[in-house]
C-alpha cells in the first residue's frame, strides 16, 4: 500500500519559466491508458498525481500557464505556452488538483496505485519488462 505524499514539493516546465509549489497531501497516483491521454502525452499513458486537499502556489510564470479543456469531455491538460511541458491545474468544477508527476523537481515516494483506463492501453504497450534498457541515448 502506498502512503500519502505530503508537500511542499517543486516542480518546473522544461524551459524553467514557470516554477510552483504543491502544499498538502498527494493522494493517489494513476498511469491512465486512455486515447486523451496518450494524444496529450505522446507516450504510453499520463502520470497523474491527485489530490482532494492540496494547494497550488505559482512561484514563476503563471502567466504562461494555459489549460486546455476538450470540449464536452471533463479530460483537460494544463501546459507551459514557452515550452509546451505539461504543469499541474486544480479542476473549477471539482477543486482536485492534478499534478503531472513528470512536472515534480522533488523526488515522488510512492508508487503509482493503478493502471487505469486499461481497455484503451496501447497495442505496443505489453510486456516491455524484457526489452532492452540503455544507460544514454543508441551510439553515446
């Protein structure tokens, strides 16, 4: 069982405009497999960090931070109009906060909770346990 993460965590985009600060308790964490989340994320799955307390406290650069809502969907994705890095956003209609875990400067002690929105996972995304994992970038 994993156990709450408590703040104050830091965390960035990659070009460093925007800084902010999670302040409370970092409930659950999901890998979501949905087809938004793959189209948002380019990857695999999103890694959400969730909280129904914690607060957000822009530090840098809040002025950059835009989010998108598609429309007729609860899905939204909040990212850095410099550098396009996804940043954390508290939902208006349910005050949860979702936290990128990529966005985090500070290590994150726990593991995630679950798979989730597993039936859209994608059909390369199976048994990546025994492929082969590289120190550095191929020819480095």
């Amino acid at each position: 069982m994993t156990r709450p993460m408590s703040g104050p965590m830091s965390g960035s985009c990659l070009c460093g405009a925007v800084r902010f600060e999670i302040l409370g308790k970092l409930e659950s964490f999901f890998l979501c497999h949905c087809r938004r989340c793959r189209k948002d994320t380019g990857s695999a799955h999103a890694a959400n960090l969730f909280s129904t307390s914690a607060t957000l406290d822009w530090i840098s650069g809040q002025n950059l931070a835009r989010t998108f809502r598609l429309p007729g969907t609860r899905h939204q994705k909040s990212f850095c109009t410099d550098c396009g890095s996804a940043l954390p956003y508290v939902d208006a209609g349910t005050g949860l906060l979702v936290a990128p875990a990529g966005s985090l400067d500070d290590p994150i002690d726990i593991r995630p909770n679950a798979h989730i929105c597993g039936d859209s996972r994608a059909e390369w995304d199976h048994d990546l346990e025994d492929i082969t994992v590289l120190a550095s970038l191929p020819g480095s």
